[in-house]
C-alpha cells in the first residue's frame, strides 16, 4: 500500500508524538485504523490482531528530522505487510 505524507499532515502533526505526528495521521487516513509510529515499527490492530510492520529507513529519516525541527517536504513510501 503507497502511504502519502502530505503537507497537510506535517502542518498537522505533533512533534514527538507516536499518534500524531505526520506519518501516523499518513496513516490513520489511508488505513482507517489508529496507527503507532515510532522510529524502529508502525503499529496497528487488525480485526483484533496486532500488526507490526518495521519502519522504512525513509520513514524513520523523515521522523527524526521532523522531530529535529528539520526541514521536511512532502513524500511517499510503501507499506509492507498492510
């Protein structure tokens, strides 16, 4: 499944936050589901069943810049295992 981070969701996100920073509201809004994302695994609950998925080398660059207050841009990424 291709995962869009829009600027939408960097404006919207929080800092720090594994619910709420751009790659999980990325998420949360192709997916449907709450999703936990940290630097080492995205994190949700299928049909009672927990899922978890390694985070992306891109992904992880981008959280730490974001949570840097590093310059971030839009991007996209493919999640495995959805």
């Amino acid at each position: 499944m291709k995962i869009q981070v829009t600027q939408q969701h960097i404006d919207a996100g929080q800092k720090g936050s594994c619910t709420k920073d751009p790659v999980a509201l990325a998420l949360k809004e192709a997916t449907g589901k709450e999703v936990w994302a940290s630097p080492s695994y995205l994190v949700w609950w299928e049909d009672e069943i927990r899922k978890n998925v390694a985070t992306p080398f891109k992904v992880y660059e981008f959280m730490r810049a974001y949570d840097n207050n590093e310059p971030v841009k839009s991007f996209e990424f493919e999640l495995e295992g959805a």
